[in-house]
C-alpha cells in the first residue's frame, strides 16, 4: 500500500492502528506500507500537489510493485483525479466526474423523481433571491402553513451549503425580508455571502420536514466495475450546528424500524447509478420523521458520489471486528454478535487543544481507553492529527448493544475532557 498524505503522518500513529488490526503481523506491514508525505499543508487540492511534483509521481511509481495490480483509492473523483490516474497509469476506484450533475442537490432530485422515490417537495435551479422569493411562494401555494424552508448550494457537502429560513409568522409580503435573513449553517459565513455562493453555482429550495421525531438516516452503498450494487450498511447520523443540519457523526446501525424500508429505496437509486456508471462507495442520505408515535415517514435528501463521514468508522468497525453486514436484518455480525458503534469525526472539547497525539496514545498505553481484543468493544481513533489543530478528534465507539457503545463513547469523551482540562503552573 502507498499511502500518500499532504503532511506526514506520526509513525507512532501507524504503529497504533497496525496493531488494532487482529492477526495482523505488524512488521509484515509495516514493510508493505509505503507512507508518501509532501509536506505541505496548504489547502491546495492533494492531487494537484502531486501533478505539480514529478519527482513524487516517480517515487510512488517506484513503490506500485505491480502496477496491473494497483489501483487509486480516493475520497473523492474529480477532474484532478482523473489526470493524476493517466499520468501514473492506475485505474481509479471511483466515480467519473461526469456522473457529479446525479451527485449535485438538483440532480439528485431529480433521479429521485425518475425513480419514484419519496423526497421533499421543492424548486430546482435557483440561483438568486428572486428565484428564492418565488419558490417560497410556489411551495406554499403547494403547502399551505409551510413553516420553513431549506436552502442547499448544489455542490454543499456535509450541510454546510445550506441555510434555513424560518417562515414561521411571514405572510406573502414579507418573504423577501425572511430571504434577506436566511441563516446559513456554516457560521463563518454571512448571508450575502451564502448568496454570492449561490449566484455562482446554484442550488435548491426544500421544504423543511418536520415530526415529533426526527432521524436522518443513510444507506451506504457500493457499486463494482461489472455493475453489482451491494449494501454496506446503514447509519443514524449525528447532527449538529446552529440549525441541527451538520453532519458530526453516526450511530450504526441505522433504527430497524425504518432501516429495511430505506435501505429498498436506496437499492433502487444504487442500481440505477451504477447503470449509468458509478463505482465504489456512495451514500444515500434520508430524513425520517413521525407524529404521535405513528409510522414513520422517510424521505430522500441527497446523493453523496464518493466516501463520506462514515467510511472511517465503517471501515474501523469491520478491520477491528472482522464482521459481515447481513441486509436482510440491517445488522454487522461477527460470529453471530451484534455489533454497534457511536462515531464522531468531530469529538471535540474546550480544551482539546491543549493535547496532541502522543498525549492521546499515552492514555491508551496507560489503560485509560482504548481497545478490548477479547471483547472486541472499546474505541479507535482517527483524525489524531486534528487534535492540536483544530482541538476535535475522530473517534469510533464499539459496543455489542446501543447503550454499550454510548457509554463507550461517554466514557472516551469524559477522559479526553479531564486530561485536556489538565494545567501546570
């Protein structure tokens, strides 16, 4: 494996998660594993530092052994990846970039209009308050007592393309003053800029979906080159931000109360994609609602073409487990046992700052947290590097019930909290 990051990666860090891996021989693959680091944290596109360095591009050829064997495993396909795999000779594991239209807000509406699965009522290819202003209006013509609204750029990822106007108490003639006030989730953005992103690029106007109860599940799918669709699993996502539409983790596996129906609908949309070409992981996300304890009520919301928050912890769950997704009960099993995780790829606290990621690989090696082999529950973490960055870390709860998995998580979050809170003067 050549694995090829912007800045390096810790080799304490790889040490750890080598030795999670049950079986592994550690020192077998550690000298299989070829670790690329540009050292460079610009947030330029990594693929276009690669372009821009032959010298790298020769060593990673160096490195492919065979490369009839190799492949290019993005986290996600663009026009760079598509250069980056001619250039080095690779096939690539992903979608083509011309299938991002089905991956935008608008097309995904509109492949769920063409596959008769349920989704919220809405107006495509906005562009500008007008266009806002008149979609509010026709929504409501459409639903009378609409209270809300969502707005989503067409290329948004994880929630932060989209804002919410609340139209609760607005009357015909101030909509426009409700447009004016729309609140983007991305807090570091104002609202002129959230329309200045619009104009560029366009997007969508929803109804917000609204229950007593609400979940916002998601089907994740994989699609092979000769066209099988497989189910990977399904989530309950976590959800946050200042309007609760920011992905911060999930909860797997998804609630069996809605998890079969969903997963047949995602099934539908897989199929179709992998007809008109995708290939590899892609997610379908949903919201599900209920009134009064009724049934519930799913509702498709949008395509994510490539890895999302989730594959981290999906694939956490299966390396540390060995376990195997069964569809038919919406459950991973390893020998027969349930397995359940609360992940978070945004753990994070007032101080985490203050750690770095020896201090958390300290607490392991202590006995503070971590991994119980035996059992096959406990915690893994990703993103380590985040921590004195950005002061959140990414971590993968595992538990053989719901609430074992919860308290996992609890528990990790309690002793990063007090040795983050630790001071010496």
């Amino acid at each position: 494996m050549v694995y090829v990051t912007s800045l390096p990666v810790l080799p304490r860090i790889v040490d750890y998660w080598l030795g999670l891996v049950p079986g592994l021989d550690s020192v077998d693959a550690r000298r299989r594993l070829s670790l690329v680091s540009l050292g460079d944290g610009t947030i330029e596109p990594l693929s276009a530092k690669l372009l821009s360095r032959p010298h790298t591009l020769d060593r990673i050829r160096r490195d492919v052994v065979d490369p009839r064997l190799g492949v290019i495993v993005p986290f996600v396909v663009t026009d760079l990846e598509v250069e980056l795999a001619l250039t080095l000779g690779l096939p690539l594991y992903g979608s083509h970039p011309r299938l991002s239209a089905m991956g935008s807000k608008a097309g995904a509406r509109r492949l769920f209009a063409e596959e008769a699965v349920s989704h919220p009522k809405g107006v495509d290819d906005v562009c500008d308050q007008r266009d806002l202003v008149d979609a509010i209006r026709s929504l409501g013509e459409l639903q009378p007592g609409l209270s809300g609204v969502v707005v989503k750029l067409n290329d948004g990822f994880g929630g932060n393309g989209n804002a919410l106007i609340d139209l609760q108490s607005v009357d015909g003639a101030s909509i426009d003053a409700a447009v004016r006030g729309l609140a983007p989730e991305d807090s570091s953005i104002s609202s002129e800029e959230f329309m200045a992103l619009l104009e560029r690029g366009g997007g969508i106007v929803e109804e917000r979906i609204t229950g007593d109860e609400y979940r916002s599940p998601s089907v994740q799918l994989r699609a092979s080159p000769t066209g099988e669709v497989e189910v990977l699993s399904t989530h309950d996502q976590i959800l946050g931000g200042p309007n609760g539409l920011t992905f911060r983790g999930g909860s797997f596996p998804a609630d069996r109360e809605y998890a079969l129906d969903i997963t047949g609908e995602a099934l539908k949309l897989g199929r179709r994609l992998a007809r008109e070409g995708a290939v590899g992981r892609f997610a379908i996300d949903f919201v599900t609602v209920r009134d009064d304890g009724g049934p519930w009520r799913s509702y498709a919301i949008e395509i994510n073409l490539r890895c999302g928050g989730t594959t981290a912890t999906y694939f956490a769950l299966q390396a540390l487990t060995d376990a195997a997704y069964d569809p038919e009960c919406a459950q991973l099993l390893s020998a027969g046992q349930p397995k359940h995780y609360v992940a978070s790829d945004h753990l994070a606290g007032d101080d985490y700052r203050t750690l770095i990621p020896d201090d958390v690989l300290d607490l392991i090696d202590a006995g503070k947290v971590g991994w119980n082999p035996e059992r096959q529950t406990g915690v893994a973490f990703h993103m380590l590097s985040s921590l004195a960055v950005a002061g959140f870390v990414g971590a993968t709860a595992i538990g053989n019930t719901p609430e074992e998995a919860q308290a996992v998580y609890d528990r990790t979050r309690d002793v990063l909290t007090t040795a983050s809170a630790k001071r010496h003067f």
